[in-house]
C-alpha cells in the first residue's frame, strides 16, 4: 500500500472540557510571530494546562483496555479515547532505577538519549524559558523510507517534581526558530508527557507512566496509527531498560 505523504490541514475539534487547553494552543500561533514576555506566559500557561490533562488521565488510566503487554510491571500499553485528541495511549511499566537520577537522565541529558532511544533521530531545546520550562524540537524517523516521510514536533514542556512524582509535560507548539520543512512532515501533539513515581516497597525502583496523543499528519490514516502506536510505544521499554542497566554500571 502507498501512502502520498502530503501535509494535512491542522484539525480544529474543541471540547467542552479541554476548551481552554485548545484555546491556549490557538493563541499561542499567533503570539508566536512576535516574540516577547506574553508569549511565554502562553507557553507556561499551555503547558500548565495539558498537565492538568495529564494528571486527569492519570487518575482514570488503569482503567484504560491493554492494546499491547500483560501488565503494568512488565510492561503494557492502554488507551481510550477522547473526543479533544483523539486515540489517547499510555505506557506503563516498573523500572530499575529511582525517580530522581532516571528524572535527570531523561529530562535532560538528551545528546545521550539519541545513542539509544531508537523512536528519536534528533532533540535541540530551541528556547529556555524558566528553570523547568523549555522549548523543544525533535524528529521521529519515517517507518519505511521513501515510503513514510520523517515526522518533526515542537512541544513546550516543563519538567519538575510534584511531591514524591518526577514528570515532564507537554504539548504541542510553535517556534520561529523552526519553520516547517518542505522534506519533514510537521506532526502535531496533545498533552503529553511521562512520570515516575517511586515504589512503595522499593523506593530504588520506579512506576513509569508514559502518555501520548500525538497526530503524525500527512496523509497517513490516523487510523492506522491509533492502530500501531501501542506496539512503536512498547517497544520503547527494550532500549530503555537496557540504557538503566548501562547507568547502574557505570555507578558500580
């Protein structure tokens, strides 16, 4: 099957619930032409929102139908869907490492991240905008080349701690510092983002919650994807626990 791989119109549905969260999005394509103090405080107010998004799905994931795995241990990926983004995913899975140093690995240190995170061909932080918040470019390689075309986002996302939970969360924006590209597919994301918790009876060990609403655009069948993200989401764990394994090591 061939897919002609040409950009799609931005969709446009809007909810009762999240209104303010698409909303904020809208304004902030506009304020973005013209940098200046109020276009961060878009930024931050966007991205405080799809937090509270997230922290919403949070409380309702276990609950979500498993697509791929058997549980939340070893691993798994839910979703259900919402009538703002669509086809909602979350990954899950316990992990060999405590939240505060996996939290600064993740968050930060993404020159490393690209030596094993295979769903991921680049990361540059266009713009800081605070001690957590940041303005951040990545690029998600095509599946089959010269078939599907590289995908390229830009989220705003904060990283911080609530509490005893580490979390990054984000959402989707725009930056003059990265005009689409005639050869890349510009994507589009949701709120999204992952945290990790500390276990109870293991506090050296993490619960990790990975969240995703992501619209790749073009004129692949949104269907499709819904179809395929869980096994892509899955299959992210495997470098993952690999690259905890690799830490612990090198502290050894």
């Amino acid at each position: 099957m061939h897919f002609n791989e040409e950009s799609d119109d931005e969709d446009e549905d809007t909810t009762e619930t999240e209104e303010k969260l698409q909303q904020l999005h809208c304004e902030n394509d506009i304020c973005v032409q013209d940098r200046s103090l109020k276009d961060k405080e878009v930024y931050s107010e966007d991205v405080n929102n799809a937090w509270k998004v997230i922290q919403s799905w949070i409380e309702t994931s276990m609950e979500w139908t498993i697509k791929v795995g058997q549980n939340p241990i070893d691993g798994c990926v839910r979703s259900q869907w919402s009538d703002i983004y669509g086809c909602v995913t979350v990954l899950q899975a316990r992990l060999d490492m405590g939240p505060a140093e996996l939290f600064e690995d993740l968050a930060f240190n993404i020159d490393e991240q690209l030596k094993w995170n295979t769903l991921v061909s680049k990361f540059q932080i266009l713009e800081k905008l605070s001690d957590e918040i940041d303005i951040l470019y990545y690029v998600v390689p095509g599946a089959i080349p010269k078939l599907i075309k590289d995908r390229d986002f830009i989220i705003v996302r904060r990283c911080t701690k609530q509490g005893e939970m580490y979390f990054q969360a984000s959402c989707g924006a725009k930056h003059n510092g990265k005009p689409e590209q005639k050869k890349i597919i510009r994507g589009n994301n949701g709120p999204g983002g992952w945290i990790l918790k500390p276990v109870e009876s293991n506090p050296q060990k993490s619960d990790f919650l990975w969240f995703s609403s992501m619209q790749m655009k073009g004129n692949l069948p949104q269907k499709l994807i819904d179809q395929l993200s869980p096994k892509v989401m899955l299959s992210y764990l495997q470098p993952l626990r690999k690259h905890i394994n690799d830490l612990s090591k090198r502290k050894s």
